[in-house]
C-alpha cells in the first residue's frame, strides 16, 4: 500500500518543485548627480530655515497682532513649493544680520498675510471675515 501512494507523492513534488521560482531579485544601484544631492538638501534648509523663523516667539506675536494663526501659517509653510521656500529662505539670507530684525519680522508677517488674503479671495480658505465669499 506504502508503494501505491508514494510514486504518485513524489511525482506530485517533483513537479511542484519544478514550479519554484528561484530567481534572485538584483539590486539596481545608480549614481546620482552631485548636483542633485545639493538641490535636496538646499530644499531642505530653506524649509527649516523659514519654520524656525515662523516658530520664533516674536515672530508669532507679530503674526497674532495681524490676525494670522500661528498653526495655519505653519500648515501653509509645508504646503509651499520648493521655489517659493527657496524665494522665502534667499530674502531671508539678504536681510543683514543684526540689523532690521523688526522690519524682517514685519515683512514676514505681510508675506504670510497676503499669502492668506489671495487664498481667501480665491475661495480656498475661509481665515479672514472680512473677505467676501461667493458661491
């Protein structure tokens, strides 16, 4: 009986062992760009540069004498494009050092508030009560 069941078991694995896939997976690996490296981390910078000066406190008591949530403006800054970080962070760089902090935090504070009046007036946001909202 043995006999009988173990030709037709081993053709059975036989068979499913022919079915196996034994390909190996290789790794693809590329060189990148000097260039490329450099631009990510540009990106980078500019990002956490313009969130530090959002998350200074003078800064957020400026935005909140202009009406502007800190929280929002923070939302608003991850959302940016990398060239409208880039914009922000190279005006930041061009402001001498020690020199005007006042007007850089005023001029901040401006760019945030026009950036969130076009939003409003554009129908995307709802921050400010005193833009008209037509549907």
């Amino acid at each position: 009986m043995l006999q009988r069941i173990i030709k037709p078991v081993s053709f059975f694995l036989a068979f499913s062992f022919l079915l196996l896939d034994f390909s190996v997976q290789t790794a693809q690996a590329k060189m990148i760009d000097t260039n490329t490296v450099i631009a990510v981390q540009k990106e980078d910078a500019s990002r956490e540069r313009v969130t530090a000066f959002l998350g200074r406190e003078d800064v957020q008591k400026v935005m909140v004498q202009h009406g502007v949530d800190a929280g929002e403006a923070q939302k608003r800054v991850a959302s940016l494009s990398d060239a409208e970080l880039a914009k922000i962070s190279q005006a930041m760089e061009q402001l001498p050092a020690g020199g005007d902090g006042i007007g850089a935090i005023i001029g901040a504070a401006v760019f945030i508030f026009v950036v969130l009046l076009i939003t409003d007036l554009l129908g995307l946001t709802h921050v400010f009560s005193f833009v008209n909202h037509r549907r």
